[in-house]
C-alpha cells in the first residue's frame, strides 16, 4: 500500500514537472555541423518556438568553443539589438541575420578562417520560458577545393574497386584484339576477275591461228629484194 503511495505521489510530480516544463521551456534548434570555406561568408541557423509571448525580455546569446578546447566565450548577444563582441577573434565579423518575432535567432560570420574552427551555442530566454534544450553546431572552415575528405569506407572502396576496374578494361581490350585477329583470318583470298585484263603480255600457243601467223612472219623472206641481172 505504502509502495502504491510512493509510486502515485512520483508520477503526479513528473506530471506537474512535465506541464511546468511545456510551459515554461524552450525548444531550440540548430544545424549539428556547418561547413564553410575560407573567406567566404557562412550563416549559424537557429531557431526557436516559445510558449510564451515575444517581449523586449526576450534575449540570444551564442558562445563559441575552439576546436582545441578551451574555456567558453560569447560572441553575440541581442536584446531588442544586436550586440556583436567589440573584442577577441570575432570582433567587427559578427551579423545578426534573426528576427525573433519569427524564432530567428540566425547570425553570419564574415571572412571565416580554419582557426574558428569549433562549437557554436545558441542559448534562447524569453521569460518566463528560460529553459531549453542545448544544440551544438560544428563549424568546420576549409579551403574551397579540399572540402572532400576521403572517408576509410571511401577509400577502402577505391583500393578495392579500382584495380579490378583496370583488369576488366585490358582484358576487354585483348579479347578485341583477338577477335579483329581471327575476323581478318576469316576474310577469304582475293581472287581476279573474269573481265580483270593482266598486265603481262599473253603467250601465244603454237597451234592456234595466232601461232601459226607469227611463225610465217618470221620465215618470210622479203620479196622486195631486186633479183640480180
């Protein structure tokens, strides 16, 4: 009876925790890893929805870790206007790209280098809805051009694949030459025309007409010779 007690009087607190924290809590979002390029301008989306009416309490706040580790540092803040830091790295390349009367709590960083690389925090309260989740956002800051990373999956494949894709591509190209090998074996002998004349002069046989001419051409005497008085 006792236990039953116990385990009513818990769920009626989770409960009431519960609708305390549906309408006093914030609910954030915020992209888990941007890419950027050096140079070239990159945007921190945030976004957030609130329980409660938007007032000029309302407030953002991003902080910002080095890739190294370190201790945390903000590098905006707005309330009713934005306030970029006025020191550090990111002086003079913070702009508020946000309007909370829509849950835009956006920024963009000018002239990105690989040295800020590191966690984004984008932190919302609007009171009295104070507590929120905690999103992260990565920001990994290349040089255009170098932005593919080879994953061990990637390149695992390439080694695999690549070699066998060369083996298939000679052994096609040999079997091609083999075939226009034995298709020009195939062709048959070139043989001449009936109506094809040769070059070479004909022999004339003896015992044809032709023969028979040539010889008493070359036995005749000439009869224009004059006869000796």
């Amino acid at each position: 009876m006792r236990l039953r007690r116990a385990l009513g009087t818990l769920n009626e607190g989770f409960t009431a925790l519960t609708r305390v924290c549906n309408a006093l809590c914030l609910e954030i979002k915020a992209n888990s890893k941007v890419q950027a390029f050096i140079g070239e301008q990159v945007s921190l989306k945030c976004s957030f929805r609130s329980s409660s009416p938007i007032s000029e309490s309302l407030t953002v706040d991003w902080t910002y870790q080095p890739l190294t580790g370190g201790q945390m540092e903000t590098i905006f803040h707005y309330q009713s206007v934005p306030y970029p830091t006025t020191v550090g790295k990111f002086k003079g390349r913070i702009s508020w790209l946000g309007n909370v009367a829509k849950g835009d709590a956006s920024i963009a960083i000018q002239s990105p280098a690989v040295s800020d690389n590191g966690t984004f925090i984008c932190s919302v309260k609007n009171p009295p809805d104070v507590y929120h989740n905690i999103p992260q956002t990565m920001l990994i800051v290349t040089e255009r051009g170098l932005s593919f990373q080879l994953t061990s999956a990637a390149l695992l494949s390439i080694l695999v694949f690549l070699p066998s894709i060369i083996v298939v591509v000679l052994l096609l190209v040999r079997m091609g030459r083999k075939f226009g090998v034995l298709k020009e074996k195939k062709k048959p002998g070139c043989k001449k025309s009936s109506i094809e004349v040769s070059d070479e002069p004909e022999q004339a046989e003896p015992d044809s007409c032709l023969g028979k001419l040539k010889n008493w051409c070359l036995n005749c005497v000439d009869t224009d010779e004059e006869d000796p008085y």
